[in-house]
C-alpha cells in the first residue's frame, strides 16, 4: 500500500492524519497521492484545521450523488447516517474517480465491513433499473430492496446528479441519467455544451447519447482510465481543490489565474494559460456558473508530472436575472467574478494571454455560441422547450467587446 490513512471522528471534530509506506517510498515510480498536503517523505502528516480529509483523499471520496446513496443505505443496515470512513471503505469497487482505492487493511480483499456495497459494473442492459433507482431515491428518498444491487456503480462517483458507471466492449464509462423532475433534458443540452467547447478549440470528454427508457442519458468514456496490453487501467487524478490547496467551501476565494500561476508552480505539463482562458470564457458563453474546484482535473501524466483533463461538466445554470458570477474569480483571486466577456478580456493578462489575442479569442468564441448553440442542442435532441428555458444562460453570446470599453486589467 501506498500508506496508512487515520481518521478520528467524534461527530463534533475530526483529524485525518497519513504516513507513506516505507517501502513506498522507496519505489522509483513513488508519487504523492496529493502534491500539496501530501509530499512525498517519512514521517506522519495531519491534515489542516477544517479539513475532514486531505484534498487528494477527498477528491477520490463519493460526492452529493454517491453520498445519498450510501448515507440512505446506511440508515437502512444501520440506522444512522454514514462515517467519512465508511464513504471511503463502503465500496472495494475499482469504479471511484481517479487511481486511488481504500481498505480496513492492507490485505485484499479486506475483512467484510457492517455496511458494505457490491462490486459490481451495470451494463447497458441494466441502465433501465438504475434509472428507477435514481428516481426513486429523487423522489422519496429510500432505496427498495430489490434496486440495492444497483448501488455500487454510482457510490463512487462525484457530483450532484445521478450517474454510474457502465461496461461498454470492457471499457468503463460513465452514464449521466435524466430525472423526471428536470425541467429540461439535462443529458442532452450538456452533450451540446461539450459540443460547443470542442468547437472552440478545446479538448473534451468522448461522449454520445443513448435512449434509456423514455429519456436521453448522456455516456461519457472515463478519461482517468487507459486501455493497454495489461486490459484497463486507472488514472491518478487530482482536482483544482486540491492542486491549489483549497477548502471545497471557498467559493469565490480563488481566481483562474492562480489555477494557472498553481499549474506553472507544480510543473503540470505545457503552457495552458490559453487554454484556461478559453475554458473561462466558454463557461462565459455558456452562462456555466458551477464551475467548482472539482470540474477541473489534472491526470498524472510521465515522470510523476500532471497534465490537464478533458473538459466535462459544462452546463447553462438557470436564473432569471442575466447578471451571474462564475465560482472563480476570473482573473486572480479578489479580481471579480461577473461572467462578462469584458472581464473575461480584462483578465486575459494574467493568464498569460495578451489583451489583442484575448479581445479575438473572445470575439471569436462568442459570435461562433451565439450562432450555433441553438442548433448544436437541437442537433442532440434539445426540443424548443428546453431551448426557451436556457436562453437566458446564453445571454452574453453574440455579444462584441469593443477594446476601448475594457475595464482595466488586474
């Protein structure tokens, strides 16, 4: 094993304290599991006040969706919400995100746990009974017994809605479910969305849509994993959070060029600087204002180094006024958040890119979502409705932003 991971947990305080293995560390190809809290190095490290985990635990741990889950089967097995260490250990599943996997010990497989889900992949046929799953859990909030089999391929997945992980030729995807509640088809306009980042230059998750039931799910093919001559393998994989030695819960505390500036520090493969402006100003464009620490992601690359992602999870956020604010501040931290394309220029600068270039990369991108996205979502399914629901989250495409109307840069 890599290490050993202690938790104390009370219900009022908690201390996550590591140590990497000793013969761990002496492996040529040793990586640190997290760059920030966790160099690579003897000796016990605690985690910092405020966090449960360390980022690079936490971003392998289950988000909203597969939190639900296992906190509802827990009250259901044991009559109590979930321990952070029963979200780590509750699935020996090689589904979760990224290359990490826990256990009560270093033996595999590991003593049988009080709350424990099966290891098990969904294939295409099942996708019917997880959606009944999703639905149901959406609507009540309890799991029926005869869907439980259907809880391990989403358990170890982040993010809010509901999504698992299928089989498709001996290769994991992962599948993102409409819910009947959704007031548009979520699986749909989010395929559009990549869609429209992969036209403006970007690199994005492999994905198509299927027909599940009576509504659209949205199948992406996992980035964090490799198809070589030893079958599938995984991907270590860290967030923005923990690259930048972040708390999730500090929206609003940290700007994309210190993501750049954290990128350029820790030696994350090329020069993105480009790159994140145009990620920025899609979500811009695409009135995208959840992009969180956790959407984006850095893949452990050769020689121990990190490279950037593919783009996933770029969707318009509903509101009625057309006024918004990203979750990064869009230059450097304390810059402003107002998801213009004048303050999408203004922070150019500070990613590297110069003002001229940023005024055409911004034009650009704008007059090309302002005059296909409508066309590209109906191209994947969006109906009419759906497009009069988000029109408000494209409000700034098709928009020009005239040089001499720039506010200052930071």
């Amino acid at each position: 094993p890599a290490g050993q991971l202690s938790l104390l947990e009370d219900g009022r305080f908690s201390r996550c304290e590591f140590a990497y293995g000793r013969r761990y560390l002496q492996r040529k190809d040793a990586v640190a599991i997290d760059p920030v809290q966790l160099p690579l190095g003897p000796g016990i490290l605690e985690a910092p006040d405020g966090y449960p985990l360390f980022n690079g635990v936490r971003d392998a741990a289950p988000d909203a969706w597969g939190r639900k889950l296992i906190d509802r089967q827990s009250l259901r097995v044991q009559g109590r919400p979930a321990t952070e260490a029963e979200f780590l250990l509750v699935s020996q599943s090689g589904n979760r995100v990224g290359a990490l996997r826990f256990g009560p010990t270093p033996l595999t497989p590991g003593p049988v746990l009080p709350l424990q889900i099966d290891d098990q992949l969904t294939h295409l046929g099942d996708l019917e009974a997880f959606q009944e799953l999703a639905d149901q859990l959406d609507r009540s909030g309890s799991i029926p017994p005869r869907l439980a089999d259907f809880l391990a391929p989403g358990t170890d997945l982040g993010g809010a809605r509901p999504k698992g992980t299928v089989l498709i030729d001996g290769f994991p995807h992962l599948v993102k479910f409409n819910l009947g509640r959704d007031r548009y088809n979520n699986a749909a306009v989010e395929a559009g969305c990549l869609d429209l980042c992969e036209m403006a230059g970007l690199e994005t998750a492999e994905r198509r849509l299927i027909r599940v039931g009576d509504r659209d799910a949205l199948i992406l093919r996992r980035f964090d994993r490799e198809a070589g001559e030893r079958g599938v393998t995984r991907r270590h994989l860290i967030s923005s959070m923990t690259l930048l030695g972040a708390h999730e819960s500090d929206r609003g505390l940290s700007g994309y060029a210190d993501l750049y500036d954290a990128m350029r520090r820790h030696g994350v493969a090329g020069d993105h600087g480009e790159t994140i402006f145009r990620r920025m100003v899609m979500n811009v464009l695409c009135g995208n204002t959840d992009d969180h620490y956790r959407n984006t992601a850095l893949l452990l690359a050769d020689r121990g180094r990190y490279e950037l992602s593919p783009v996933y999870d770029v969707t318009p956020t509903l509101q009625l006024s057309t006024s918004r604010n990203l979750f990064f501040h869009l230059g450097k931290a304390g810059s402003g958040r107002g998801a213009t394309l004048e303050n999408a220029v203004a922070a150019g600068p500070s990613l590297g890119v110069r003002p001229e270039r940023a005024v055409r990369i911004v034009n650009d991108l704008s007059e090309l979502v302002g005059a296909r996205w409508r066309d590209v979502m109906q191209a994947r399914g969006a109906s009419t409705h759906d497009l009069d629901i988000i029109a408000n989250s494209f409000s700034e495409a098709g928009r020009r932003v005239e040089p001499e109307h720039l506010p200052e840069p930071d």
